[in-house]
C-alpha cells in the first residue's frame, strides 16, 4: 500500500513536469537571450540581475527555485544543451 501511495505520488510529479516542461524551455530560451544581448552590450550576468525590476526578479527565483519546477528545469536544461549544441 505504501509503495503503490509513493509510485503514484512520484507519477502524479512527472506527469506536472512533463505539462511545465514547454513554460519552462521558454523561460530558458528567453533568458539565454537575454544573457545573449547583455554579453553584447558589454555588461555581465549580474548586471541582468540588477537591472531587473522586482516583479522579474521574484519570477526569476521562483521559476528557476521552486522545487515543483526541478525535475521540469532539468528536463528543460538537457533538452535545450541538445537543441542548442551545435549553436555554441
């Protein structure tokens, strides 16, 4: 009983990973970009962070902290090292 409350616990937060997934690819995809145009600009990741305005930045840790969105963060980071290897 307690291994079948756990595999369903486990299946229930792949199944939420998996619809979080394409938000969280996004997310990525955007703050690469965002790096992207900083690093063109002349300017370094902390300063992405400190021209962020407080709404951004709450987002930012919760998207990239919140331990709902781990396994879809990492799916994310894997799929998008794939999607992207060729580019760096």
């Amino acid at each position: 009983m307690g291994l079948t409350i756990f595999l369903a616990i486990v299946g229930v937060y792949f199944i939420i990973s998996l619809i979080l997934l394409p938000f969280q690819y996004r997310f990525l995809i955007a703050l690469k970009a965002e790096e992207a145009k900083n690093r063109r600009k002349g300017r370094k990741q902390g300063d992405m962070y400190d021209r962020m305005n407080a709404g951004e930045l709450s987002l930012h840790g919760n998207m990239q902290g919140n331990p709902l969105f781990l396994l879809a963060n990492i799916m994310a980071s894997i799929l998008y090292r794939i999607k992207h290897a060729n580019k760096n």
